[in-house]
C-alpha cells in the first residue's frame, strides 16, 4: 500500500523549559522535523536527552514554551485536545489497562463503535480473538502492551507516539512488538514515533532516526547512516557509548 | 431533674483527676495535654455558652449570619490546611461547605422543618459545618494523592482522547465516598454503637426520648445532605485546578 508520504506532523522551532526545583531546565530545544505518513521514526539519546519530553508535545499531553507543533499544517492548539489525541495516538512504557476484561478496554475510546469487531481488532494486534472475555488482571506484560495497542487502534489514529514500549518485556515479546508496529505502519499508513534506548532496535525498525541530546536534535535522517556514520561530533559520541 | 451549674462541672473535674492519676502510673505521656485539654474546654465551651446566650437573647439576624459566618470560615480554613497538595484549598472548601450546609439550611426553612430562630440554626449549622468541614478535608486530600498516584491511568485515559472528567472518573468517585464515609457509617450505626450528641443531650435535658429521636433522624437526614453536597463540589473543583484548559495534566 503506498502512504503517499505526505507531511503529517512538523514541529517547527519547538522549545519546552520547566521548573525543577527552582531551577529553570530546557528540555526540548527548538526542534524542528516534520513527520510523513506510514514511516517509522525512532527518537534515541542519551537518558535525559527529551525524547519522552518531546514526544509528549506532539499530542499535547505538554504545552511547548516557544514554537509550534503542526498536524495536517494546521497549529495543534487549534484542534479539539479530545478529537487531536484520538488522531494521535500514544502507547506509554508501561501499559495502563482499565479494570474489566480486554473487551471492555478495547471498547474504552468508542463504545459500540466495533462492538461486533473486536476479534478482528485482537487478530489484527496479534492476540487471539478469544482473548475478547478475558479479565485484563490475568494478562502477561506482552499481552497487556498489545490490548494497548489494540485498544490504541480503535481510535483510528494516524500517528502513533510509542514511548519506549519494549522496556519492560523480554527480548521475544519485544520483537513481537516491534514486528506489529512495522506492520501497522505498512498496512495502516500509521506514522510510528517511537522512543527507544536501544540502538539496536532502532536499527530492526530501520526508517529514520532522530539523535537528540539535551533536549537538541543532533543528527536525523536514515536510521543506518544516523547510527553508523553519524555527522556531528555527538553523534560519533552516541554511537561509541561514550554520552552518559 | 439534677439542676446543673459551675459545681456540678467542677466536679466533673474528680474525674478528669482520675484520668490523669491513672495514665501517670501507666507512664503515658499526655498529662500535659490533658491539662490543657481540660482548661481549654472548659474556657472555649463557657465562652461559646456566653455567646449564644447573648445572640439568644438578642435575636438579631444579624448576629445568626455572623456566627454563621465565623463557623464556615474557621471549617473551611482548617479543611484548606489539611490539603496538602495545593494552595487553594481553602477557597474549595468554602465554597464547597458553604454551599453544602446552606443549601441543606434553606431547604430545612422552606421545608418547614425549622424557623429562622437562633436555637435551631446556630446548633444545626454547627453541626452542618463541622460535618462538611471532615468531608471536604478528606475528599481534599484523597483527589490530590490519587491523581499524582495514578499519573498514568488518568494520562492514558488522556491519550485516549477522554477529557479530564472522564478521566479521572474512578478518582473521583472514590474521594468522594472517602469524604462521605463518616456519615454513612455513622447512618450505619446510629442508635446501635452509639447514641448521637444531640439527642442524647436532648434527653439529659429532660425530652422525651421518642421526641430526641425524631429530632436526631432529621439531624442525620441533613448531614447526609451536606456532606454529600460538600464531598460532591471539593472533589469536582479540586480536581479541576490539575487541568488546564487544554485538557493536559498539570498537577
């Protein structure tokens, strides 16, 4: 299926400072990048470099302090924050599953919506659709990601912010996750903005990279020129584990 | 009837002698508050029992309003600092006890169930007051300490494109049935576990009992009322000021 690729999402000179006791801290640091459809961006740093920081500004979960955030060329703060969200979704490190069954979470954003179409929703996140009645209590973490996902989907979303979804998994569950997020993207045209530590994982998802290091956007573009032939000094730095 | 007066409540301090001899020989530490205790009672209470005498007396609405008036304030202070997760707590509980005792009084006049007179509102707001105060500290507090707990179920709900209501919906219901759980309790129990303050004073006043009861169910009648009321508009506006206007988390 061709995405077109078309610019979805820009940031244009995003900046974000934040009080931490008492001290002003300058977590994004005028970015600027924009988004296509059904491609897979990786943000990866150093700990504490803004990539969560980031990714929270661009389904204003977080208000930038300067700049602009742009969906379909239009300022973020001009949609419905209920309405942008659903179009830009978000999956979090650790999965937050509503008490009840699956179904009652896939049903959470949109009751009735897809009430006969649950089982289609599991299959297509990779669960079994009989997993529909079962209580979300008795579910693995890899499981419990995936109803996210899932559950993320039903909102029909045409951005998916992921939040280092992986962290909390074993290394099969991860591949599993990884697997689905490319397919989703293939299949749905989903543009896929995921926060990751890992390098490598970065490099299994492969589209573009975005390096940032406090909160600055130091090097970006094809995930295996980013982290094998990086341009900037940082960037070497990165590669080579020498950034803390 | 014993006649009661300053030696019948001197006496009563053979008693309070008693408590403190005893909690000296089991080597409790509270002697000290005890004392205190004791003369601050008994100060507070004969300067309270002057008070009411005098707007007894005097009928003056006015001074109805202000005793009134000073309650609420003083409830809702002590409420506000018992908040400790924002600074506008006392704003929330005034507003919050003042609606739900006075709309409960109002309605108590209209209804006539009771007349404009200082013998029934200055006791019955007291009450009212003091009930909604507990409410509104505990509802206060639960909100603030459930939201920053449960950061990522209400920010999940969020990116689900919810709005702060729907979001925080559990939490919400939960503060609230935290505010009010003393008086359901105590709706659970009354006459069982223990028989309330004002109809047991009503009955060492000489009323009949049947009549101090009657009195009491519609004493417990109106502290559900306010207490609702008070858990109901502390945990909606408490929660409101964690979000701004763009439906983001700002607590």
């Amino acid at each position: 299926m061709s995405c077109g690729n078309v610019k979805v999402l820009e940031a244009r000179a995003v900046s974000r400072t934040i009080r931490k006791k008492g001290t002003e801290l300058t977590t994004v640091d005028s970015i600027d990048f924009s988004f296509h459809t059904g491609t897979v961006y990786n943000l990866v740093g150093p700990s504490g470099a803004g990539k969560t920081s980031f990714l929270r500004l661009l389904n204003r979960l977080d208000e930038p302090t300067s700049g602009e955030i742009f969906y379909r060329d239009k300022p973020l703060r001009e949609y419905p924050p209920t309405g942008l969200r659903k179009k830009i979704a978000m999956l979090f490190q650790e999965p937050y599953l509503f008490e009840g069954s699956v179904r009652d979470n896939l049903n959470y954003c949109c009751p009735d919506k897809y009430a006969n179409n649950i089982e289609f929703h599991l299959e297509r996140a990779g669960l079994k659709p009989d997993m529909a009645d079962k209580e979300v209590s008795g579910l693995s973490m890899g499981e419990k990601q995936r109803v996210a996902i899932a559950r993320s989907l039903f909102q029909e979303p045409e951005i998916f912010l992921l939040d280092e979804p992986t962290s909390a998994l074993d290394p099969t569950s991860s591949r599993k996750i990884e697997q689905l997020i490319l397919k989703l993207s293939q299949e749905l045209c989903l543009t896929a903005i995921m926060v990751t530590h890992n390098p490598d994982q970065a490099r299994r998802l492969g589209g573009e990279t975005l390096l940032l290091v406090q909160g600055k956007l130091i090097e970006s573009g094809q995930t295996e020129q980013v982290l094998t032939e990086p341009s900037t000094e940082l960037g070497r730095k990165y590669i080579n584990n020498e950034l803390s | 009837m014993i006649e009661l007066g300053y030696y019948q409540a001197l006496i009563g301090l053979v008693l309070v002698a008693l408590a403190i001899v005893i909690a000296r020989i089991k080597k409790i530490p509270t002697e000290k508050e005890m004392i205190v205790g004791t003369i601050r009672s008994f100060v507070q209470l004969i300067a309270v029992g002057y008070a009411l005498e005098f707007i007894f007396n005097s009928e003056s609405l006015w001074l109805i309003i202000l005793a009134v008036v000073v309650m609420t304030v003083v409830g809702a202070y002590t409420a506000g600092q018992q908040d400790r997760h924002n600074k506008n707590g006392f704003r929330i509980a005034l507003i919050s006890m003042s609606t739900g005792s006075l709309v409960t009084l109002a309605l108590m006049i209209v209804l006539g169930i009771i007349t404009i007179e200082a013998r029934y509102i200055i006791p019955l707001a007291g009450m009212l007051i003091s009930n909604s105060m507990n409410a509104s500290a505990v509802t206060l507090d639960r909100i603030g300490s459930d939201l920053k707990a449960n950061r990522l179920e209400v920010e999940t709900a969020l990116s689900l494109g919810k709005n702060w209501q729907e979001s925080t919906r559990r939490l919400y219901r939960n503060a609230v049935k935290a505010g009010m759980i003393s008086i359901l309790n105590y709706l659970k129990t009354v006459g069982i576990v223990a028989l309330p303050g004002a109809m047991t004073g009503m009955i060492l006043a000489g009323a009949s009992p049947l009549k101090a009861v009657l009195i009491q169910i519609i004493v417990s009648y109106m502290l559900l009322s306010a207490v609702t009321i008070t858990a109901l508009l502390s945990g909606e506006m408490a929660i409101r000021r964690f979000f701004n206007d763009a439906e983001q988390f700002v607590g």
